[in-house]
C-alpha cells in the first residue's frame, strides 16, 4: 500500500477549500467594486430616487435598471470592454447623445423647480405613464456613457484579471450590488417621503437634480 494513499482525502478536501475561498473573494472583491461605483450619484440613482419618492413605476424602473446592469456587468465580464474601445465612432457618438439627453433631463428638473408650479406639490410630480417611466429609465440607463465606463470597461478590466473560475464569481459580485442598491433606494426611498412631505424639500431636490445632469452632460463633452 502506498503511504501517500491516505493523504488523497486531505489533498482533495484542501483543493476544495481553497476553491471556495478563492470564490467568496472574488464575490467580494466584485461586489465591492460594484457598489463603490454605483453608490456614487448619477443621473440613473437621481431618478431611481425620484420615483421611488414619488411612488411611480417603482418596480418597474428598479427591474430596468438591475437588468441593464446585469447585462453590461456580463458583457464586461465576457471581454466586451476591448471590443468597445476598437470603434472609437460609437464611443463619440454615444458621449453626444448622452450628454444631450442628461441636459434635457436637466433642464426638465429645473422647470420643475423653478416653474410656476413649483410650490405645488401636486403640480410639481407629474405623473407619468408606464410607458414614460419605461422609456426614461432605459434613456439613463442605455444613452449615459458613464454606465458603460463603470461596468463594461472598468468593471470588465478588472473581471479580466481574475482566474477562469473565479471571473463568474466577481461577475455575480457585481451585480448583488446592483441589486441591492437599486431595490434599497427605489423602494426604500418612502422612508424619506414625510420630508419630501413640503413642496420646498421638491424643490431643492429637482434642483440638485438638475445641477448631477448638467454636470454629467459636461463631463461627457469637455
């Protein structure tokens, strides 16, 4: 018998071990990637937090912006950020018409703020249609070249550097944190709402709104 026969077991229990480890750390490392980048305000998070306050398509604009995340996280992870940078034409095009949907946007949030309406509480939250809802948040979602930068691109790059069997790991990592983040500030936006209660508090929030766009749209031209 062979006096190595008994240490297979053990040999075989510590691969395991450390094949575990090593996917919890790429988890973790994706998931603290993920939510380091997507906690940072942008035109997306804005949103998801106005409807959220306004108790409009919550869900709806919550599931768009997990989905769109999921699919940019995996395109990234699959190589799609160095295909990306070959057609330096879709890039600038992307830049322009997102900078002029995020100044539209802007510009919208401050004739709410500023408007006649804007001591209105009523007046000053529209409500929009289901269709509306959907084709704003997909606009922020799919027209901000920051989205692309953040999951494809840096996201990507980092999700490259991993181990075969760890990149799904920091994938799904990545994307826990969008869920979380998107679902904590779409439906837990309510706990803010006896604030949001004055018209002034609006006010002050599509004004701020408005200032993110505005700075997004110049970050994006300059």
């Amino acid at each position: 018998m062979s006096h190595n026969a008994g240490f297979g077991p053990a040999i075989k229990v510590g691969r395991s071990k450390t094949k575990a480890s090593n996917m919890v750390s790429a988890w973790l490392q994706g998931f603290g990637l993920g939510g380091g980048l997507i906690v940072a305000i942008g035109g997306q998070n804005a949103h998801v937090l106005r409807m959220g306050l306004q108790k409009q398509h919550v869900t709806l604009t919550v599931l768009v912006c997990i989905v769109g995340d999921v699919l940019l996280i995996a395109a990234g992870a699959a190589g799609m950020g160095a295909l990306i940078a070959d057609f330096p034409l879709l890039t600038r095009v992307a830049r322009w018409a997102g900078a002029a949907f995020l100044t539209w946007y802007g510009i919208r949030a401050w004739r709410a703020a500023f408007g006649s309406d804007a001591l209105n509480a009523e007046a000053a939250r529209p409500a929009l249609t289901w269709q509306q809802a959907l084709l704003t948040v997909a606009a922020l979602t799919w027209l901000n070249p920051h989205v692309y930068l953040d999951t494809v691109v840096l996201l990507g790059s980092v999700a490259a550097q991993q181990s075969g069997s760890a990149r799904p790991w920091f994938a799904l990592g990545a994307m826990s944190a969008s869920v979380l983040w998107f679902s904590g500030i779409g439906f837990g936006a309510r706990l803010l709402a006896p604030l949001f209660a004055s018209p002034k508090a609006w006010s002050v929030l599509d004004m701020v709104i408005g200032v993110i766009m505005f700075a997004l749209a110049a970050t994006l031209v300059c």
